[in-house]
C-alpha cells in the first residue's frame, strides 16, 4: 500500500481545497462545490472573499498526490424495484399482499410528478422517511447550495405527497458569528410512536478562524410529522473543535451517520442508535462508532461503543438496523490489511453496549479509489461513471432485516455495489445481494441482481433496500 510523503489527513483537505476554489475564485464570491472523496462530500460556502485571498493562493500552490486504497480523515475534510422472486413463489402474502398493494394503489392513482421544492438553488444527497404511524406522512431533506449559504431544508406532506409544505426549522449553529463552510448528511429515523428524529452535520467556523473549526453532529426532534421541531445548542450526537484547515489540528470529526429506531416491544422501544465513521484527524485513525439515545428527551451516550475491531486498517460506509428482538445490527465496508475490502456485520445483544467481533459477509473490488491495480499502477486513470467522478464513487452497503411474521421473517440482507467480488470483472457496475438465515453469523454467496448483458458493459449502482411487513424486499 502507497502512503503519501506527509500525512494523508493534510493532503486530502488541502486537495480539497485545491480543486474547488479553482473554478470558483474568478466569481467574487467563493462557493465551495461539494468535492469528490472517497467518503462523502461537503459543500463549503464562504462569503468575503477578501479574507481568504492570502489563504487561497497558498493553497493553490500544494500539490494534489494521489492516493488509493485507504479511507484517511483529511480526505473527509475535502467533500464532505425489484421483488426477489424467491420471495414472491413462497411467502404466504404472496396471494394476498394487502400491505403492498394498498400501497402500489395508492403510489399509482398519486397521478403525476410533485414538486416537493421549488426552490432554483441545487438540492442533491436527499433523505426521505414515512411515518409509521401515518403513511401519508412523508419528510424529505436535501442539501442546498444557494447563492448565499448552504443549508439542510425540511420538507413535509401529510397527504402522500399530493402536496409539500417546507419547515421553518433552521439547522444552522447557534452560535454567534457562525459561518457554515461544510457539513450536510441530512437523516430521519421515525420511532415506533411517531416521533420524528432527524440529523444533520454542520462543519462551520466563528469569525472566520479556519485555525478553529467545529464539526457537529446535531439532532432534532418533531412530534408533528415535521412541520416543527425542538433543538438547542445541546443538542449533539457528537461534537469537536479545533480543527485547522492546515494543519488538521487533534479533532475527531464524526461523518456520515446513520440512524435507526428500535421498533418494537420490548424494554428498548424507541431508544434511538446512531453509527457512524469516528476519524482521528491527528492520527488518521477511523473506526465505527455507535452513540445511543434513550427514549424520550433523554440525550445521547457522550462516549462511542466501537462497533469495529482494532484489527481493521480502514472503514467507512455503515449501515444500521435493528431486529424484531431488540439486537441491533452494523455493516461496514472495511479491510484489514489496507488492500482486500469487503463488507462486514457484527450485532450488539445488549442494546449498544458492545459489539463482538465483525463477520464478512462478503469480499467485494470496487472502482475509484479503492481499485487494487491503483497500488502496483499509480498513475493508472481511475475507473468512473460518466457523471460520477471516480473519487466521488462508493459501495452504497445497505443492510435490512425482515421483522414481519411471514416465512422468511428474521432473515437479513445485504445490497451494495461492485464489480467484483475477489477479482475485477469488465462488465461495469453491478448490484450485489446476499442473505443471512441465522443473524447474521454467516451470508450465502454473493450473487448480482441485475441482469444486464455482459457484451454491453454498464453500470448500476447505489442500491437501496427495503423489507416490508408481509416480508417483500425490494431493491432499488
């Protein structure tokens, strides 16, 4: 494995900065595009461009080298259907599937396409979540870049889409002087009540000091399907300060959450779990952490349980759920020894406490900067998408979990993308599925779900995947 001649952390926040003030400088307003990163992205806006010149043009002087095969927390700095039909011959539902057809039903007489926003600024990386409780409930956020700032809008109908009203809720840092720069990673999660959770990054800094940056990972709650909120300063699933644009600084910084609910009866009901990417900016270590949070106004754990081991090189990309028993499930894209990645999964028993040693559910090669022939061939053109740039390209793992009564129910899955599972294959993209019968102990052979022909390579990525009460899963 290459390392880069001064710390990876350094170099992948200065090349952030190096590419997205290239084309924006000439505007006399400087907005920061999202980047490509290995990671996520982070789009920064900055307002007086005259406090910045002297910065710029040092940093358009470092040189941007390449690295792959590694996941390093500056690089996180510079971004920030189908039916199996397995499932269709044997679920009992199969005959009578009430839940899904009233739904179908229901998306199919919606008529046609709904502007949730009319908004002319960009909007990209949305999360939606239903209600539980009240299917015609529906929330949306994207991250928006407008012409003067950047920001996380909420949007909210109660009639199944058939009109969007927009909160008032604003997401921005409480504290004074505060300029947004970064952040972004907007997530719901409802629980079993109708309690709307929601999360958000903002990467911001006070008085322009870019010596003393704050990343916090914030948390909101709304008992009225979204329309309003309850959030003070307090109000954080993690928090740091201290991060220099140039030298890093000692900050851990918290990226790209995700949440879930526990669902069910039992003594953990609506207590809420957060897991994310936990990233020493002075070390370069990462790891998964998870942070819980009791049921009802209770904050969140202060300390991180770590989901993934010590013998882990590299990870990122998580994935969470929980199970009809109350265990709660984590996925990750990791690798051991900084070149072989694959998909792992390890369960907590004991509500977030701990969590034991990570099973693989499958070795997987991937494109970008995670390309094996990248560490013999540096100056090898990285595979890409047209439209997605190849540092911008990732796994997209996804794990979900059958918590009906049907045939198959307890049983998990897993989606991600691919193009290959121990050796490159030339076919483009692929979506990749495999299943758990017993809790995620041990996964059946990783099989494509596509079924594009091979002579024609093309590419589909980033799945997402659902399983409903009658047991259906569908990947999209």
């Amino acid at each position: 494995m290459r390392t880069p001649e001064s710390p990876a952390i350094v170099q992948g926040f200065l090349r952030m900065l190096n590419t997205v003030l290239v084309t924006s400088f000439p505007r006399g307003l400087l907005f920061l595009q999202s980047f490509p990163s290995t990671i996520l992205t982070r789009g920064i806006f900055v307002k007086h461009v005259a406090l910045f010149v002297p910065f710029v043009a040092a940093i358009l002087l470092m040189p941007a080298a390449a690295t792959s095969q590694a996941i390093n927390t500056r690089d996180i700095l510079r971004e920030k259907l189908k039916v199996l039909p397995e499932h269709l011959r044997e679920s009992k539902q199969a005959e009578d599937p009430k839940g899904l057809e009233e739904a179908l039903q229901k998306f199919l007489s919606a008529g046609q396409e709904v502007a949730v926003s009319n908004d002319a600024s960009p909007e990209s990386e949305v999360h939606a979540a239903i209600n539980p409780t009240d299917n015609n409930n529906i929330v949306v956020s994207p991250i928006r870049y407008a012409g003067q700032g950047f920001t996380t809008p909420i949007y909210f109908t109660k009639d199944f889409g058939k009109s969007w009203k927009k909160s008032s809720f604003n997401p921005a840092p409480s504290e004074g002087s505060a300029t947004i720069i970064g952040g972004g990673d907007p997530l719901f999660a409802f629980d079993a009540d109708g309690r709307l959770y929601y999360s958000w990054i903002n990467l911001y800094a006070v008085n322009f000091d870019l010596t003393n940056l704050r990343w916090a990972l914030s948390w909101a709650y709304s008992d009225n399907g979204g329309e309003a909120w309850v959030h003070d300063s307090s109000m954080q699933i993690a928090f740091s300060s201290g991060i220099n644009v140039v030298s890093g600084g000692d900050a851990t910084i918290y990226d790209k959450q995700w949440l879930v609910c526990d669902m069910t009866n039992g003594p953990r009901r609506n207590t809420l779990y957060a897991a994310f990417l936990e990233g020493d900016l002075s070390g370069g270590k990462v790891n998964i952490g998870l942070r819980v949070k009791p049921p009802g106004d209770k904050p969140f754990t202060t300390t991180s349980t770590r989901v993934s081991g010590e013998d882990f090189a590299q990870v990122q990309f998580t994935s969470i759920q929980v199970d009809r028993g109350g265990g709660v499930h984590v996925s990750f894209f990791g690798t051991k020894n900084g070149k072989d990645w694959a998909l792992w999964h390890t369960a907590s028993t004991d509500g977030g406490t701990s969590f034991p040693s990570a099973n693989k559910i499958s070795d997987m090669v991937f494109p970008g900067q995670f390309d094996p022939e990248l560490d013999d061939n540096p100056n090898k053109t990285m595979d890409s998408i047209t439209g997605i740039l190849a540092q911008r390209m990732y796994p997209c793992p996804h794990i979900a979990i059958d918590n009906g009564f049907g045939p198959h129910a307890g049983t998990m899955y897993a989606v991600w993308t691919a193009n290959g599972i121990t050796s490159k294959l030339s076919r483009g993209l692929d979506i990749y599925y495999s299943r758990s019968d017993d809790n995620g102990a041990t996964w059946s052979p990783a099989v494509v779900l596509n079924n594009n022909n091979d002579e024609t390579p093309t590419s589909q990525f980033y799945p997402s995947i659902s399983v409903s009460p009658q047991g259906f899963v569908a990947v999209t």
